[in-house]
C-alpha cells in the first residue's frame, strides 16, 4: 500500500499523523487522524452530477463511535451499533456547521462526509478531532472546497489556555471551547464557560486560532503529495439566464428595499409583502416565460431581496420591524403557569415564546450513558422541542431532529454551571422548552425561560442566566457593517453571523458562533460581544422582576429528599435477602430508598412526596440499624411463646428473651396467661448473656412493686 503520511504538532508537543492511501481507496477523499492511541477515519464521496431542481448543497455529515475502539460490546438486545446517540449527532453538528459555509454556493452535488472512531481511549476526547479529519478527507480529494479548515478545543485550566486536553485535565476547566476556523477566519465556535469575561474568551479564541493554523499547515501539506487532490473537478450545477437575473434585480430591487424599510412588525405579513413582489414580476412574463422561468425567478429574487435588504440595513440603520440596531424586543415572562409540574414558565421575547416546565425526580430517574468512550449517568436533562405550528407551519413530525437536540444541548451547558450539584440539590432535574412561537433565536428564550421555571421549582439556582443571538451584516466593498442584538428569523437568514451568548451578569456561561462570510475581525467579535453584554444584563433586569429568587421551599407535588449515612455492614439488613426488606419500607411508606456504598459508609437516600412517608421511612431503616443499648426501654413485639420465657422484637430484626421469672414481680406459671404472639409489650433491656451474647429484657422493673 502506497500510504501517505503527515505529522502535525500540537502546542504541548504532542504529535499526530494523518494518512491516506491505504484504508477507503474507492471514497473521493479517505483520510485516518492519529494521536496517541485515538484514531479516525474519516471519508467523503460527492455525486460527480447534481440532482434536477437542486439549488442548494445537499451536504450530509455523521459521526460514528465504534464500541470495538475501546474494547466494548454496544448494550441492547442486537448488540450492534443502531441510530446514532445525542452525543455523535452533536459531534456531527459541529463538522457540518464548520464545512458547510465553505463549499461553493453554485456546487449543488449530493455530498456525504463519514467519521468513525475506530481506535479510542477513556482519556482522549476525540470529537476535538472529527473536523480536523473530514477537512483533511476534502483535502486529499478533487471536490471543490474552500478550505481546508480544522478545529480546536480550548480550555483554560489553572488560569493557562490548553489545547485539546484529556478528560482528566478538563474536568478542572473554567473555560471549554470547540473552534473551527481556516487560516485566515474564524467560522464556528461552541462551548461553556463559568462565568468569564469577554476579553479571556476572545483571547481563547485566538489562542484555538493559533493551533488550528498548523493542523490546516499539515493538511496542506498532505495534500500537495496526492495526485488527485489538484486541481479540484470542474462542473456545472447551474444553468443561469443574465437576462433575467438583471430583470428581476431591475424590477424587484428597490420594491424589496422599500418592503424592507416599512418596518412591517408581524413576520407573517412582512413575508406576504416580499412574496407579492416575486408574483408582481411574474405577472410581467409571458404565460409561457412564467411557467418555465418561475424557478429562476424565485432563486433571483431570494438574491434581490437579501442584497435589499442587507443595504437597507447599512443605509438606514434600521431594521426589518423597526427597531434599532441594539434594541431588544418587547419581553414579558409569567411563572407557576402551570398549577401541577414542579415548576413552570413562560418567556416571550416579540414572536418567540417559550413555555418550559421542570420535572424533579430520584436517582432512579438519572439517564445511563452508555457510550463507546464514556459511560456513567446524568442527572440534568433538556430537552427542547420545536413544533411546527411554532412557525405558523404544518409539517411532517418524524421524531426529535438533530436541531432540536443540537439547541437543547446549548441551552443546557448555559444553565449547568448555574444549578449546585452538591446536597442543596439531590435531584435529577428534567427542564423541557416547548417552543409555541418563534422568529429568531428561541434557543436563547429557552435559557431564559429555563432560568424562571427552575427558581420557580425551587431549584436553589446560583445566579440567573440569560441568552441573546447577535447578528451582522456586511459589505466588504464599502467596510460598512451592522451588529445586531437579538435577531429576528429573517436576520439569521439573511445575515452573515448567528452568535449566541449567555450568562450572568458576572460573566459568559455559553456561546455558540456560525459565520456564514470571510473575513471577521476580531474587532467586530469583541464589538458583538460587548453589544450582547448589555443585552443580556437587558433580559436579565426583565426576568428578575418576574421572580428575583428561587422559591424558599419546593411545591407540595416535589419528592421530600433526606440524606443519611449508616455503618457499611448494616446496608444488609436494611436491604433484606432479595431486597425483601427494602421494598416492604417502599410498599408501606410510599417512599423511594436508594443506597449506595462509600468507604466505610452506606449512603441512604429517602424521597418521598409527604413529609410523614419520608419520616416514616427513616425511621423505620434508623430502627433497623440501631444498636440495642442497655437501660433503654422498647416497645417490642411478641414474637414467640415458650414455657421459659416469650421472644420480643425490640428492634427489627433484633429478637431478645423476655424470662419467666422477668415477665412479673409474682411467680408466674404459665407465660400465655401474660402474652399472646403479635402482642405489643413494653420492656427495658438489662444485660446481655456473657457466654452467648443473649439479649436479657425485663417486664417486670417497669411495674410498681407491690409492697
């Protein structure tokens, strides 16, 4: 095998190699990336033609972890790996987002870039590897590309900014960024933050800018040894009329700059206003001209109108519903919405509105990951869903999509390092945003409805959070641009940056960055971030007025929650041969028991939804591991009958003699004249048998002596 090979440098000194020519020949472009014991294949195959009518790049990206790479059997009846996790879907997010932008607007062939980890370790995060791979895949093929690009994970460990750090060396992270860029922009960013100013993050960014300039150096470099990758195929994806493009831009231009400059508020009628524009023009044609044309037409007019309104925006500097360039739409918010989930909100910032609810349940309800790297469990989850009635829509629901999961995911990592992971919160926590509208930027009405619903379940929330999406608009012939604040649908599709940020007032909790243009100085990101700084402090002044606390106690609904430790070798007993003691403190109580071993320690966790099951339930499981003192008296049950004695449970499980000679201060004869099996007798403990460590209780010292 003819296998090519190039090292690159990480900036800790590490090495890696990538190669091609020897694994996945007959793909466009097959590449595998190695460091350390990790490896990645990565391949991409683009259709040499595109499909009739196709005015868009049909790109498809997936991310695959192979359990065999670390040595692990995927759980389920099958056994095999199915439908890609959470996780690999957002990994695939990522590698889509940052090649996308790059590909040529008129380059329309079906293409599908596949990653597999094939060779891992518990140690190494590979996802800081899959674009890094898929662009190196592009590189060594003929497939037109603007790149290549690679990608970085920034942390800042110990105040010092590290790149692509273990899994160990993370877990002391204040800052963790994922960064893609080419050599000369940055174009995707997403991570989380506990609370860090804008200038350590743009400082991050530079420093993943730094790193990823050599992994592209590399690519290069590779690259310029494969015979196929230069120069790239030629096509032609379109078939394009000048003539009519002129037309429609001569006719349709300044009506849709004059649409654009109306200041129409309501979307809906907006859209109606630019659509009427389209049919205006067409109505121009000829039936014949209309019929065949109407295609060209409307793929003409979306450019008319985005050129329109782009230069609305710079002339005028004002936008679409008439607002300024930093003004954030009319916001209210109401909780305890919803009179029984644990605690409910609703956040609605112009025509996006968020309706979130918080579910608090046991260990019982944690989610079990159970992945080819990582396995464990969770105990926060959101979930965010996106119905299509949101936009005023009716389309086909086809399960959750990877943009649901991927604006989940973000508004998750805005809020987890806000929420105590310590016992002022023994909940797993389940936060839901239901999206009932939406025009822009409903991921960031997400964390901010998420913020209300969670201090109004009485989660003790360390400080409030709040989400903005910024936006820009360019021209680079005259340098003019626009900064955003909280952007509309039709901004994010016509603009040239969706950058989400959220946070406290004292620093960024979560970002996530799409750049759809070359050339964005690091001015213009600092600009976007100080713009969405004071909007986000905007937001937060709105939300704390709604409820500036968390709730002093939980609603009657929630689980009551008591945490206790007991000697290690009495976790037996309170568990009961086949669990048969346990689950008869459930059954009777109602309440939910957890135990779990530490050290020398079972740690014993009660939730129950009424304080009475709860106390019932400690007690009951503190009876069964008291140790019998002697002097105390008991309430014991008559277990058994004897000639000699009775046998009373004085304690669960914990069975004593009751004497004869005990049971009265007279002679008695015949115990059953006394006792009855199941009888409830009070007696004190008052020695134990030297020789057989024998209980000994009397009756009788508790009765008045007659004289």
């Amino acid at each position: 095998m003819n296998a090519i090979t190039q090292i690159f440098e990480l900036p800790d000194g590490r090495t890696g190699t990538i190669e091609t020519g020897k694994l996945a020949r007959q793909a466009d472009g097959s590449v595998i990336v190695r460091i350390g014991n990790t490896m990645l294949l990565a391949t991409v195959v683009s259709n040499k033609e595109a499909k009739e009518n196709v005015d868009f790049m049909p790109l498809t990206v997936e991310y695959q972890e192979k359990y065999a790479s670390t040595g692990r059997f995927p759980g389920g009846f099958f056994k095999r790996e199915a439908r890609p996790s959470e996780y690999e879907i957002l990994i695939a997010r990522l590698v889509d987002r940052a090649l996308r932008p790059l590909f040529p607007d008129d380059y329309h062939a079906e293409t599908q870039v596949l990653i597999y980890l094939i060779s891992g370790d518990t140690d190494t995060h590979p996802d800081a590897y899959a674009a890094f791979a898929a662009s190196a895949a592009l590189a060594v093929s003929n497939i037109p590309f603007n790149g290549p690009i690679s990608e970085a994970r920034v942390a800042r460990i110990n105040g010092q900014f590290v790149i692509n750090p273990s899994v160990q060396e993370l877990k002391n992270a204040d800052l963790e960024l994922i960064v893609a860029a080419n050599a000369k922009d940055i174009n995707m960013v997403e991570g989380e933050m506990k609370e860090v100013s804008e200038e350590v993050m743009m400082e991050a960014l530079k420093f993943a800018h730094t790193a990823i300039k050599k992994q592209i150096e590399a690519q290069l470099e590779l690259a310029s040894k494969v015979e196929k990758s230069n120069p790239k195929r030629e096509y032609c994806h379109e078939s394009n009329d000048e003539d009519l493009r002129n037309a429609v831009h001569q006719f349709c231009y300044q009506r849709a700059y004059d649409v654009a400059k109306r200041c129409t508020p309501n979307k809906h009628q907006r859209q109606d206003d630019f659509d009427a524009i389209a049919v205006e023009f067409l109505e121009t044609l000829s039936e014949e001209d209309r019929n065949a044309k109407k295609g060209l037409v409307k793929h003409y007019y979306h450019d008319v109108m985005k050129k329109a309104v782009r230069d609305m925006y710079l002339n005028e500097r004002v936008r679409l519903d008439g607002r300024k360039m930093d003004e954030i739409r009319p916001i209210w918010c109401e909780v305890d919405y919803l009179p029984s989930p644990h605690g409910s909100a609703i956040f609605t910032r112009g025509e996006t509105q968020s309706l979130t609810t918080v579910t608090l349940g046991t260990k019982l309800d944690d989610q079990i990951i159970d992945g080819a790297v990582f396995e464990g469990t969770n105990k926060l989850l959101l979930h965010y869903n996106f119905p299509p009635f949101s936009t005023g829509e009716a389309k086909m629901m086809r399960g959750t999509s990877r943009r649901e999961i991927g604006h989940g995911n973000l508004a998750l990592r805005a809020l987890k390092n806000m929420i105590p992971i310590d016992d002022s919160n023994p909940y797993t926590i389940r936060i839901v945003s239901d999206i009932l509208e939406s025009n822009g930027s409903s991921s960031m009405a997400t964390v901010c409805a998420g913020t209300l619903a969670l201090m109004d379940a009485g989660v003790k929330l360390k400080k409030p959070v709040s989400g903005i999406a910024m936006g820009l608009i360019t021209d680079t012939t005259t340098n003019k641009y626009a900064v955003l604040s909280d952007i509309l649908g039709d901004e994010d599709h016509l603009g040239d940056m969706d950058f989400k940020v959220t946070g406290t007032r004292d620093g960024i909790t979560a970002c996530q960055m799409d750049i759809k243009v070359d050339g964005l100085s690091y001015d213009i990101l600092s600009e976007a971030l100080a713009q969405a700084k004071r909007g986000r402090e905007h937001i937060l002044d709105k939300l704390v007025e709604t409820i500036a606390e968390p709730r002093e106690d939980y609603k009657p609904s929630v689980p009551r929650f008591v945490k206790f430790s007991i000697p290690r070798e009495f976790i037996g007993a309170v568990i009961g041969p086949g669990g048969k003691i346990i689950q008869e403190i459930q059954r009777v109580t109602g309440a939910t028991v957890l135990i779990s071993e530490e050290g020398d320690f079972g740690i014993v966790e009660v939730f129950a939804v009424s304080k009475d099951a709860m106390d019932k339930a400690v007690s009951w499981i503190k009876s069964i591991v008291a140790v019998p003192e002697i002097g105390e008296v008991y309430e014991g049950t008559v277990k058994a009958i004897q000639a000699y004695g009775a046998f009373v449970e004085i304690l669960p499980g914990k069975e004593a003699l009751l004497h004869v000679s005990e049971l009265a201060w007279e002679r008695v004869t015949d115990v059953s004249t006394y006792l009855k099996v199941g009888d409830k007798v009070e007696v004190k403990l008052i020695g134990v048998d030297e020789k057989t460590g024998k209980l000994r209780l009397s009756r009788k010292v508790l009765i008045p002596k007659e004289q």
